[in-house]
C-alpha cells in the first residue's frame, strides 16, 4: 500500500539567519512530523540582530509558486507569515480561495525580533479585510492585536475583550499570546468563536535571549497539528508545548550576537 504525508505549506518570508520565517517553519513542520512546502513572498537579510534588508517577491510569482503546489501536490494545511504589501496579500488570498485552502493559520507578522518594520503600513486593512476571515486561527501577540485593532493592551484584564474584538473580523478562532506581558508567566488566551469559549494555556515565563522566530514556530506548530487531524483546542496545545520545550532547549546555546533561535529538534538533538 502506498503511503501519504500530512502535508503543511508555508506562505512567509525568507530569515537568512535561519531562526524565522520559511527557515523556522519548514524546521517545525519536520519536528513535528509533517512535508514542508513553501511560498517565499519575501527575501530578507537578516541575522540575530536585525534585519538589514527586506526585497518583496512579485505577487505575480507568489501566486505562481502557489498554484504550482496546490495543483499538485495540495496541503493539508497552511500557515501564513510574512506578506510585506496590500497587493500580495490581495493575491495571496485569491489564490487560497481559488484551491479551497482548509486548516489556515495566520501569523500577522509585522516587525521582527529587534523592532524592525516587516509590513507596509496599508497592509495592515488588507490583512484583516482579505485575510481573517480565511484564517481558521490568527496568531498575533500584544503588540500586534494592538496595530490590528488601533488600541493599547494594556495587561492580561485586556485579553478577553481583545481577542473576542479581534474575532470580529472573521476568523474562527483567535491566539492572543502573551509573552509580551510583564508576568512572571507566559500564558496565551485562545478564544473558540463558535462556541464563544476562552481556553487559558499557561506556560512558564524561561529567562533567555533566545526568542527569535517563536512567533512563526508556534503558528507553524498548530498548522502542523492541524494537518495530522487534531482539532483546534488540541492542536493549540500541543503546539504550546511544542514551543516551551523548544525555547527551553535552546535557552542556553550561543549562536550571533543578538536573539537567537529556539531550537527545533530538541526532540532529536541532546
């Protein structure tokens, strides 16, 4: 009997440092049991201490690399990272609506580790007027849900009201995560639209400055999950311990001179 693999694709920019975007996903997806494809929508120069240069890819082309892997191969699932503009994010979106895109995981990625702007600032309406209402769960931490709904969130009595406003937008479901809160824990809120639920997944607070590309690994983590079957709550979860022990692997290696990588295959590598 032939055999088939739960097959996840990526839609995200290029980290030539290897710690974020495709780099970090395709190394979840792998992790986690899964075939990596991807889309590279962008390249960047970067490395642990920024990002010196970001170079867009044509929306033509990342609908192009699109079609060639849903017209073959098709995914089990998608996440989606970095889209620099409006008009990719417009194509991207098409291109979802066209092959019947499921499990969509969307990471609204708009700066880096160190601050660095990775999304034009009219993109931001694209994102939520084209792109949340695909998405079977949005991804953003503090700082972004703030730039998504034009507000401060201030602390943890926040993360109710902004992730049901967020909700508002059309996803399925919305990952508000809180590692940007000054807590002595790092919990995430998940809040389930349909059944107007909110699941608190706490995690531990880990003291390293190895904590580039956590964002693209957990979101690629629940698109993995998703792909292998499970349903959203659980595939959240898995994924949140995914992340823990990957940050925790990777707390005390010393790679650059800024923010270093979480490290992937804890599960394979001593």
């Amino acid at each position: 009997m032939s055999k088939t693999y739960h097959k996840v694709l990526t839609i995200a920019g290029s980290d030539s440092g290897g710690g974020a975007g495709i780099q970090a996903d395709l190394k979840t997806f792998a992790a986690v049991g899964c075939y990596g494809m991807s889309v590279i929508t962008a390249l960047t120069a970067q490395n642990t201490v920024g990002v010196t240069g970001i170079h867009a890819v044509p929306p033509s082309f990342v609908e192009e690399q699109m079609e060639a892997v849903f017209t073959d191969i098709g995914a089990d699932a998608v996440k989606i990272g970095m889209l620099f503009s409006s008009e990719l994010i417009q194509a991207v979106s098409r291109q979802l609506i066209r092959h019947g895109a499921c499990n969509i995981v969307l990471d609204p990625v708009m700066v880096a580790q160190r601050g660095d702007k990775l999304l034009q600032d009219e993109a931001i309406e694209a994102i939520k007027e084209h792109l949340m209402p695909l998405a079977d769960v949005v991804t953003p931490n503090l700082p972004e849900a703030a730039v998504l709904l034009e507000r401060e969130i201030k602390g943890t009595d926040d993360l109710q009201e902004a992730a049901r406003d967020l909700s508002r937008y059309g996803s399925k479901n919305i990952l508000v995560k809180g590692g940007h809160l000054e807590e002595s824990d790092s919990s995430d809120l998940l809040f389930i639209t349909e059944e107007d639920r909110f699941v608190r997944l706490e995690g531990s607070r880990i003291d390293t400055r190895n904590t580039h590309g956590t964002g693209c690994t957990l979101s690629s983590a629940i698109a993995a999950y998703l792909a292998r079957g499970l349903g959203i709550e659980d595939a959240v979860r898995k994924a949140k311990i995914y992340i823990t022990e990957a940050i925790r692997s990777g707390a005390e290696y010393v790679l650059g001179h800024g923010h270093g990588p979480v490290n992937h295959f804890f599960g394979l590598w001593s």
